[in-house]
C-alpha cells in the first residue's frame, strides 16, 4: 500500500462546466459509501466541479469526513478494494490522500477529521461559491492564465491561486457569519 505512484505528465486543462461532473461523483459516493459505511460521516463533492457552471480541471473532488485519522489500516484497505490507493507521500498532515489506481479516472480522495478546520474550509468554499455566481469569472480567469502559465507545474499552478483562495474564503467567512451558514447533509 505504500508503493509510490506515478507523477503524472499530463498537462493542466481547465474544462467548461459540465452536468457529467456531478454524476461522476454521485457514482464515486455511491461505492465509496457502499464499502465505508458509518466510518464514513459525511461523503461530499467539493473543489471547482461542485460548482455549478464553474470552469475546472476535470478531475473530481471527493471529501470523506471520518470521525478521526488514525484508523488508517482499515480504510485504506477498504479504499483500495475499490481502486483509491492511499498517498502516505501527501504533505498536508490534516488529511490522508487517496488517488485511482494508475490508468484509472483521475479522482482526488481527501480524508478529513469530521468537524475540523479543514474539512470546514473545503465545505464553505464550495457552498459559498455556489450562492455567489459573480465570483466565478475572476477564479476561472486566474485558473485558465495560470494553466496556460505552468501547463505541467501542477505545484506551481496550486501555488498561484492561493492569494485569490484566501480572498474568496475571507468573503465567504464574512457571508457564513451574516446567513448563519452551517454545512448541509451529506451529499452521499
């Protein structure tokens, strides 16, 4: 399980929106849900393809909350049953990485603790974009100038939203305390 997998080389394309998207994920959910169970506390499409009408790479976002981290063994054995391989390489320490295996449909699985910042932020991020169509056309403007910029620097391409991100979440922190927002169901 711990084996690396390959980068990979293939270049960063920002894709009009497409309905596909959202039923790509339902399908995911639905086995992800199916073998995860109650281990899995909320299951939730989140990034640029949860948002309808917004221009994305097109690679869907999946977000398992899990009520903490250190079951790892028994969820990525269970992950891997149904072809998402745990990346231990992942540096981001709130969360544990899943991708497809290799020749499979890219899809990128983040674990997060139920009730944590992270998990929160990704939630906010996504509902808040959905109520505020008039954020749209500057993200994906910034996406489609730094996908033509660094076409194979995936790193590069993160790094260079990261400004704009903390704007938009900085807005939507303020609109979350003005509505009361809170996360809805699950979206599986």
């Amino acid at each position: 399980m711990d084996r690396e997998l390959p980068c990979t080389t293939q270049p960063i394309e920002i894709c009009d929106w497409s309905s596909d998207w959202a039923e790509r994920f339902a399908t995911k959910a639905k086995t992800i849900r199916q073998v995860l169970g109650d281990h899995a506390l909320r299951i939730d499409h989140i990034g640029s393809t949860a948002i309808r009408g917004l221009a994305a790479k097109p690679i869907i976002d999946v977000q398992i909350s899990v009520a903490d981290l250190e079951s790892l063994d028994v969820l990525a054995e269970k992950m891997a049953a149904i072809g998402y391989l745990w990346r231990p390489q992942n540096t981001d320490l709130a969360k544990r990485y899943f991708r497809e295996r290799p020749g499979d449909e890219r899809t990128h699985i983040h674990v997060r603790r139920a009730g944590s910042w992270q998990e929160q932020w990704s939630l906010l991020f996504r509902d808040y974009m959905r109520a505020h169509a008039e954020e749209h056309g500057p993200y994906v403007e910034l996406k489609r100038a730094l996908a033509s910029r660094h076409r194979h620097d995936r790193a590069a391409y993160t790094e260079g939203k990261s400004e704009h991100l903390w704007q938009v979440i900085r807005r939507a922190d303020r609109w979350a305390a003005a509505s009361g927002w809170r996360p809805g169901p699950s979206d599986a």
